[in-house]
C-alpha cells in the first residue's frame, strides 16, 4: 500500500469561494422573487375581498412506501406500514367575485387547519385570475409572501456576497502573482 505525501495547507492551491455556489444561490433568488412579484404579491396588494364557503375537504396522502395501499387496507394500517409520508389537504371553496357567477376553486390548507365543510371564508382574489384565488388570512396568504421575500433576499445577497468574494480574492491572486 503507498503511503500518501501529506501536503502542508499552504500548499493546496485555494481557488477562493466556489462560483458556482454564488450563481446557483442567485438563480435560486431570482426564481423565490419571481414567484413572489408574479403571484403572491399582485393578489396581496391589489386583490379584492369577498366572503366564501368551504364546500369540500380533500385529504391527500404522501407516502414513503413505493407499494400501492392494498384493496381493504385502512388509511391508518397504510401509514403505520409505510412509516413515512404525510398528509396534506385541499379545501375546495365556492365564492362569487364581484358582480360574476359563483366560482369553485381548490387551495390548499395550510398547518393547523381547522376549517370545516360549511364555514365562511374570507377570500381575495384577482378579477383576472379567479383561479388564483386564496383564503385571506395570515396563514394562507401573508406568511408564503413573507417566506418568498426572505428566502429571495438571503439567496441573492448571498449569492452576491460569495462571488464578490471571489472576485476580490482573484483579483488578489493575480495582483500578488506579478
């Protein structure tokens, strides 16, 4: 077996902070953003109100297991044979926009739901885009334009940052190497 030569860290060539990690997080950032000035953003600012109802809930199952439930199995022996996955539900909404026909969309519920068939809803919604329609409250509208914000703004700064870094870092290499 040959011995490996330990190389002191001076020696290593260091190439400064990856580029490429500085261009993925910026790609990220600029996709977060454009979910949130295309989406998220029109309907909170510019969205108009109006009262719905809650018509249907739909439960939807994520599981780990690749296998199909089995015909007779319950949802429950399902889960504890999977041991992953989880659940998610869709809240089918009926509402009628300003001076049109009623009109039903799904959304789907956020955490700690605890809406029932047959509740009122205060909906927003965009005359343009009646299937873009959410549920008015923090949970469902407010708090995703929060997170796109943040998560937009930490990536392209971070982005930013790692390749100002880097280019100050190889400037420095080329300035020291002449």
């Amino acid at each position: 077996m040959a011995a490996t030569r330990f190389r002191h860290p001076s020696a290593v060539k260091n190439h400064g902070p990856p580029a490429g990690l500085g261009w993925t997080l910026i790609v990220f950032g600029l996709f977060f953003m454009s979910v949130v000035v295309f989406k998220d953003a029109p309907l909170a600012l510019f969205g108009q109100l109006t009262e719905g109802e809650i018509v249907k809930i739909t439960e939807r199952s994520t599981m780990g297991s690749k296998s199909p439930r089995r015909a007779g199995e319950t949802l429950s022996a399902y889960r504890k044979r999977s041991k992953e996955g989880g659940v998610s539900y869709l809240l089918g909404v009926r509402f009628t926009p300003a001076g049109g026909q009623p009109v039903e969309i799904e959304t789907k519920a956020t955490y700690g739901f605890s809406e029932q068939v047959g509740d009122k809803v205060q909906m927003i919604y965009l005359p343009s885009r009646l299937q873009g329609a959410e549920i008015y409250s923090l949970k469902q509208l407010w708090l995703p334009l929060a997170t796109g914000v943040v998560v937009s703004t930490l990536c392209l700064l971070g982005g930013g940052l790692i390749l100002r870094l880097r280019r100050k870092y190889r400037l420095a290499q080329s300035t020291g190497a002449q």
